[in-house]
C-alpha cells in the first residue's frame, strides 16, 4: 500500500519572478523491510544524497520503461530517490517501495505548454533540491536549458541512433548540450562515436536490460516457425526479410513459416507485398500482440532486417528466450554487441538479401548451430538482468 497526498498551489508570480506549481501529485510507497545490500562498499558516495529520475510519464515507451526501474532500484537500495513525471499520470510502469513520485501534470506542449513545463521543471528542482538528476529521453531538454540554476549533478542518456532522429545541424546543437552535462550514458559505442571528443571522454556505454518473467529459456527447437519482431516502417526493411524469405521459402524450405509481430504504416504495402510473393500462409503479418513473448516461444529463430537500430530489445529478449537469431549489421551498432561480433548469434551485412537468406539456410540446415546459440540465453539473461544494469547505472553515477 503506498501513501499518498495532493498538493495543490496556485500559479502566481511573485517578487523573484518565477512561476509557482499547480496540480502537482506526490506519493510514497513505504519501504518494507531492510534495503537491498550492496556489495563492495558501492553506492557508499550516494549515501545521504538526494537522486531525482525524471521523464515524461510513468508510462509509456522504453526510456519510461527504464527510468521508473532506475528509480525503483535506488530506492530498493536504500538511496532518498524520488522520480519525476512531468506529461500526465499514467502509471502502467509499477512505482517501486520506498520510492517518492512526483506528477506536474504540466499538460498538453504546445508553445504556451513548453513554457509551463519548463517553469514546472524548475520549480520542482528547488523544491526538492536534488544532488543528482537523472533524466532519458524528454525530459533531457529542459533541464538542459536551466543549467543555469544548478545546484545538482546532472546525469542525461541518449536513447536512440543520433544520425536517425537529429540533422547535422541539430547534432552539433545536442553535442554543446551534452558537453554543459556532468555525465552522459548512450547505449551503444556506434551512438557514442557520433559526438565530440568533449562528450565521449564523460560518456559511458550501459545497454538496455531486459523484462523480467521472460518465457524459457528453452532448448532450440525445429518448429519451422521463423518470428520478426518490430514497427512496420521503413527503419526495420521487412520488405528485405519478405524478399530473402521467398528466396529461402523456394530452396527447399516450402514448410516454414514467417510471422511479423507489430503494426505500422507499411502493414498494407507488406500485406500486398507478401501476397505477391508466395502462396497465403507462408508469410503472416500477425499485427499487434498483447502478449509477443508467448507468441514466439518455440520458434525455431528469430530475424531482424534493420536499417539501423539502437539497442534491438525484441532481438535481446528472443535470444534470452533460448530462440536462435540472426541480425543485419545495421548503423548503430546494437545488433553487434548483442550478438558480440556474431558469437550470439548470426550477423549478415545490412541491406543484402543473398546474405540473409543464406543465414537462414545455414540455421534451418544445423541444428547444432541452433543449439549453440540458444544455450546463450543464460548468459544473456546475466548480463543483462535488470540488476546488472541498474549497477552498472550506480556505478558511474557515483564515480
């Protein structure tokens, strides 16, 4: 059961100028029991420290996803942490023991919003009076533009593949805003290496956990399933996989199966694309799925036909399932260091068709390729177990 309270203040002006808070919702859930012990003296430099997380919502996307269990953890561990939503309330992502949660309920961001966001944001870093701020994704924008009135460490990650969202133009604006920042965390080294010099010497490379109560690991199977996971848009090229499938469906493989997983603008392009090329069934687009890991469970392997990607977290959870895969060296780096140079899994050059299918060829044709790759899942799921990583976060915040 968590405690809970309203606090509701009146926007005013008043003689230093600044806009006071309204409709900000605060909660705490009680912490039960003792803190979660650390080993090796960690953390002992946060101790009396106050850490704020901050993003959009207390749901949503992945960088969500990832800040609220930021959060939990340092609360677990015993850290003052509070985290900090500032669009609305949604609260599908579970608020932790111990955790103290703020929502500003700044509305819609409009021009007239943005401003009242950034005012909301910094009302609430004077409230609080944070040592330490950790922001992903959104929320990074703003307290970037008031640096000025620091008094905290400022922590930021970039959460996606920098040459896919931002022009270069914008790029050079983000790179002098992560030089003004105390620490910057990207998910892969390819994100990292598009930035200064300034910004690389400060940066650290902590990849993306995965869920937790992951199906499996099972042992591979030959269920002549092949599943893709993945928004059907032009960065994920499954017109590329629908290609190399007919390729591999006409050498002999006319029993298998290709099952897509996920909605998106090019469903009825890939629809018709998929009717043209071979008989119905072969190719089904399944759409959205409330529940994809038990849809894939027992597929023979799992493919991925990016352009670019940063950290692929259906490819990680499939090979954390004991599921075979195979991915396209695309930009950013993220299927490589999944798959660790190929150890993990199978890597074929982006864009190439012949490639693909013959990576396809080689898994249906070896089981004991497959059987390799899906004892890997243990190892996956060490090493990128929400505990790993969220040590790995405490670490180089307290360095």
């Amino acid at each position: 059961m968590r405690t809970r309270w309203m606090c509701l203040c009146v926007i005013s002006r008043g003689p230093d100028e600044h806009m006071r808070l309204r409709n900000v919702e605060t909660w705490t859930s009680p912490l039960h029991g003792v803190p979660r012990r650390l080993a090796n003296g960690r953390g002992m430099k946060l101790k009396g420290k106050k850490i704020m997380f901050m993003t959009r919502r207390f749901g949503g996307g992945g960088a969500e996803r990832m800040t609220v269990l930021l959060a939990n953890h340092f609360a677990a561990c015993g850290f003052d942490t509070s985290i900090v939503a500032i669009d609305g309330k949604d609260t599908s992502y579970e608020i932790g023991e111990g955790l103290k949660a703020i929502c500003l309920n700044t509305g819609k961001a409009n021009a007239f919003g943005k401003i009242r966001r950034l005012l909301a944001v910094r009302g609430v870093l004077r409230s609080e009076k944070p040592d330490v701020v950790v922001a992903l994704g959104g929320p990074v924008k703003y307290l970037i533009t008031l640096r000025a009135y620091k008094n905290h460490s400022l922590v930021v990650s970039e959460r996606n593949w920098p040459p896919s969202i931002y022009s270069a133009e914008q790029l050079r604006r983000i790179d002098k805003l992560y030089a003004n920042c105390d620490k910057v965390v990207f998910q892969t080294v390819d994100a990292r290496d598009c930035f200064s010099e300034t910004v690389r010497k400060k940066a650290v490379v902590i990849p993306n956990p995965i869920i937790e109560g992951l199906p499996g690991p099972l042992d591979a199977c030959s269920s002549r399933r092949i599943v893709a996971i993945g928004r059907l848009d032009k960065q994920k090229n499954f017109a590329l996989l629908l290609n190399a499938f007919a390729d591999f469906f006409r050498k002999g493989h006319s029993d298998y199966t290709l099952e897509i997983y996920g909605e998106g603008p090019l469903k009825d392009q890939l629809c018709n694309q998929a009717k043209r090329l071979l008989p119905t069934g072969a190719i089904v687009l399944k759409g959205y799925c409330d529940d994809v890991h038990k849809a894939i469970t027992g597929a023979e392997f799992c493919v991925s036909s990016s352009d670019y990607e940063g950290l692929q977290n259906s490819l990680l959870e499939a090979m954390a399932m004991g599921i075979p895969c195979i991915a396209t060296d695309c930009l950013g780096g993220g299927a490589r260091l999944i798959t660790r140079q190929g150890e993990r899994g199978l890597l074929v050059p982006a864009g190439n068709q012949q490639a693909l299918c013959d990576a396809m060829c080689e898994m249906a044709h070896d089981a004991n390729l497959r059987r390799k790759l899906a004892s890997c899942a243990a190892e996956v799921r060490s090493a990128y177990s929400a505990d790993a990583i969220c040590e790995k976060w405490l670490d180089y915040i307290e360095a």
